[in-house]
C-alpha cells in the first residue's frame, strides 16, 4: 500500500488558536478520510469526502478534497484542550478498498 | 449500534510465542480489515475480506501470520511463531462493503508486546 505525506508532523500550539494540515499523495484517491487518535484508543472518523473540491465542516473541523485528487486538508478552528491526539489522513480508491494512511499530525493544544 | 469489538485489548508474550486476536465487525458490515500500526506511524493494511472471503493479503507475511473468517462475521488474527518486530497494535476495522460512499469504522485494538 502507498504511504500518503503528511504534515506537519507536529503542532504545539495554545488554546483558541487555528489548525491546518494537509496531507499528499502521489496518486489519485477517490475518497479522502480524516481520522483522530488518542492515546490507547483506535482511530476515530472525524470527516470523510467523497467529490475532488468538496469542503465539509463538521463542528470547527474542516476538510477540503483537493481538485486534482491527489491532496486533502483539514482545519481546526479555535482549538481546545480536547483537540490534543493525533490526526491521520487516509485515502482510498474507492469505497470497500484498502484504506492509504499517513505518518500522521500530533496536535498538542496548551490551555 | 455497537461500535467494532477487539480482543483483547493487551497482551504480552515471549518471543516464538503464538497469539491470536478476535474481532467482531458492525453488524452488517461485510467488509473487515485487519491493521498493523507501529508506534509512531500510521495503519498498515495486513488483509482485508469481503464477507468470508480475502480481497487482498498482500501485505500479510504469510509465513507467520494468518487470519480467518469463516462465516463472514467474526475474524481472527493468528501469529505463529511471533517475533521482536510484531510488536504493534493490532486493529480490526469494518465497513457496509464496496457500494458507494461507505465509511471504515475502527475497534480499540490490541497491543501485542513481544520479549
């Protein structure tokens, strides 16, 4: 399976302040997938896109799917402590195949 | 709905030890992988089944790991004989199937240590 890039590979960042990252590929993935870990806990959807150029929100995260196919951003707005875990990005060809994961985004959110 | 159930959440074994984990996916969900993630990194696809039968296997070293699901509900994950290097954890991931716009759905995993 490919190894999507991803980046940064670690914030440390104060409470309010705004998140982006953004994670690429070298080939074309059909779906996009962003997913939060925290520690001892296995990853959970936070938003999935489905469209080159859709952008979805889902509370203060959100995600874009780039138009070319090969890239995909997420967003945090006005961060909280609860933020804190890391963030993976996972593309797919299409839905019911393997899942694409990144190295991953460690946030570290400071009150 | 019950969310992908793993077991079990820890364990600990010697090296040249075998191991074997469960997973019971989403009812209903005829897709079920089985991940590897590495401190550090993130998921490796080790196999991936549709119903009862493997899709891709691709990545699963055949010569110690092997996984079943026999009536394409429940899976097991098997390591025989286990090495320094198996040390991860362990996920099992399951999703509606390959029609559109299906979502994967992650159990808590477990974490294998060998010594």
């Amino acid at each position: 399976g490919q190894q999507l890039n991803q980046s940064p590979q670690s914030m440390f960042i104060q409470e309010g302040e705004d998140v982006s990252m953004n994670c690429t590929s070298s080939s074309i993935f059909n779906t996009w997938l962003w997913y939060k870990q925290e520690p001892g806990e296995g990853p959970v959807l936070l938003i999935a896109l489905y469209k080159a150029g859709e952008l979805t929100s889902n509370g203060r995260l959100t995600a874009q799917f780039g138009i070319t196919r090969k890239d995909s951003f997420l967003n945090i707005s006005a961060s909280i402590p609860s933020d804190v875990g890391i963030y993976f990005c996972a593309g797919q060809l299409n839905s019911g195949y393997a899942l694409n994961f990144g190295k991953g985004t460690s946030l570290l959110v400071t009150p | 709905e019950a969310g992908v159930a793993q077991s079990p959440r820890y364990k600990i074994i010697e090296k040249r030890q075998s191991v074997a984990f469960w997973c019971n996916p989403i009812s209903g969900h005829a897709t079920l992988y089985w991940y590897q993630q590495i401190l550090g990194q993130g998921p490796k696809l080790l196999i991936q089944f549709q119903n009862n039968g493997v899709v891709d296997d691709s990545q699963l070293p055949k010569d110690r790991f092997s996984a079943e699901r026999l009536k394409g509900v429940d899976s097991t994950l098997k390591i025989q004989p286990a090495k320094l290097e198996d040390s991860a954890v362990y996920l099992c991931a399951s999703s509606r199937g390959q029609s559109s716009n299906t979502e994967a759905f992650f159990g808590q995993g477990t974490r294998l240590t060998v010594v």
